[in-house]
C-alpha cells in the first residue's frame, strides 16, 4: 500500500488510490440492522442471534 493524501478533505491517510480511501469512510457502510430486515423481509436469509466478542486475543 502506499501513501497518498485524501486530497478533498486535507487528510493525510494511507490506500492504494483515493477510490480505496473512500470504500474506508464511515458513510459508505449501510446500517447492518436495515440491510437484515430488508435481506429477511425479501425472503432471502432468516434472522439469528447476535454474537458480541467477550475479549480478541492476539499473537
């Protein structure tokens, strides 16, 4: 990966190129909750419980 700027905001960050830069950015994700409804509501998946990680262990 290289350095590059995001150069419309000033922010200096590091991406392959800007269009990677702004796959990254909070407000290209959808709301995972919205998706699971309109996924179950279409008959395409089922609904399961949501697992929540007690602790991450790295090494």
């Amino acid at each position: 990966m290289g350095t590059s700027s995001y150069v419309p905001a000033g922010i200096p960050g590091g991406g392959a190129s800007a269009r990677g830069l702004a796959e990254e950015t909070p407000g290209a994700c959808k709301d995972a909750n919205t998706m699971v409804q309109t996924a179950q509501g279409g008959g395409l998946c089922r609904k399961i419980p949501r697992l929540v990680p007690l602790g991450v262990v790295k090494g």
